[in-house]
C-alpha cells in the first residue's frame, strides 16, 4: 500500500471521528496540509475542548500530538505503528474561539522506529502553545488499517536521515 496523500489522511480522520469514540471531539479538526512527512492541521477552540479553568484541554492537545504526528507519518510509510513515548511542553493556553495550528513533521524515520514533532500554535499569533515529542514502533508486517503486508515488503518511501 502507497503511503498516504492529503485526500487518504482526511479520509481517516474522518473515520476516527464516526469511530463513536473519544475521537468524537476530533470533528473539530481540519486537515489543511500532509505530505513528505508533514501534517498540519487546524481546531478551533470550541466548549467541547476547554477545561474548567476555561482554556483547551490538556489531554486534547496530547491527543493532537499523538492523531497529527501519526498522520505526519502515514506520508512517508504506510505502517501499522505504536506509541512509545510522549512529551508534552505546555508553554501557553488557548481559549475558547482561538484557532490552534497544529503542525507535525517526522524528523527520523528508521526501520522499526520513528521520531516526531508537534508544535501547537495560536494561528492569529503564531506564539507556541505546546511543543510535542513523539517516538512510535513500526509493525512492519501490517499497514495502518491492520492488512497483513507481504514478508519483507513494506509500505515505505526513503527513510529520512
């Protein structure tokens, strides 16, 4: 399987936020650009997304930096993968109305390993929000939607150095 283009990464959003899950919040977010490694993408902040203290979730934005950072992966290699490790640096707040972009590149993508970054911005600003560090374990032998791949085979452009 090709790895993914702008239309096939909308098309899984999509099919996160009809999961019925915890994604459910993620109808918010627009994909405005992947390829090569990248993601970007856009929320407003809306009452789905605050918190008590009237600013986005936390734990909303972790999400953003796990589904973008993803999807910034999917571009160069179509693989089932796992996340590793996480971390967050929350650096300022959005609030209710303000739009946030997201935007998520692979910087290292090896054999069995990829390393991520996520930088969360105020769109109107452009002042950083949250700055994401993701790693994930490549499963090599199933491409994203869990389809066996055959021995060998995977679903990759280069990797990046």
């Amino acid at each position: 399987m090709a790895a993914y283009t702008l239309d096939g990464v909308r098309q899984l959003l999509q099919r996160v936020v009809s999961s019925g899950t915890f994604t459910k919040h993620f109808e918010a977010v627009r994909v405005v650009s992947a390829g090569d490694g990248k993601c970007t993408a856009e929320v407003t902040v809306n009452e789905n997304l605050i918190n008590n203290l009237g600013t986005m979730q936390g734990s909303f934005s972790a999400s953003l930096v796990d589904v973008i950072s993803t999807y910034a992966l999917l571009t160069l290699r179509n693989v089932r993968n796992v996340s590793v490790d996480m971390n967050m640096s929350y650096v300022d707040k959005a609030v209710l109305g303000d739009t946030v972009l997201v935007e998520a590149t692979t910087t290292k993508l090896g054999g069995s390993t990829a390393f991520l970054t996520v930088d969360i911005r105020n769109k109107k600003t452009g002042r950083l929000l949250v700055k994401g560090l993701h790693t994930k374990h490549l499963l090599n032998n199933m491409d994203y939607l869990g389809n066996k791949l055959e021995s060998g085979a995977t679903s990759a452009a280069s990797p990046k150095a």
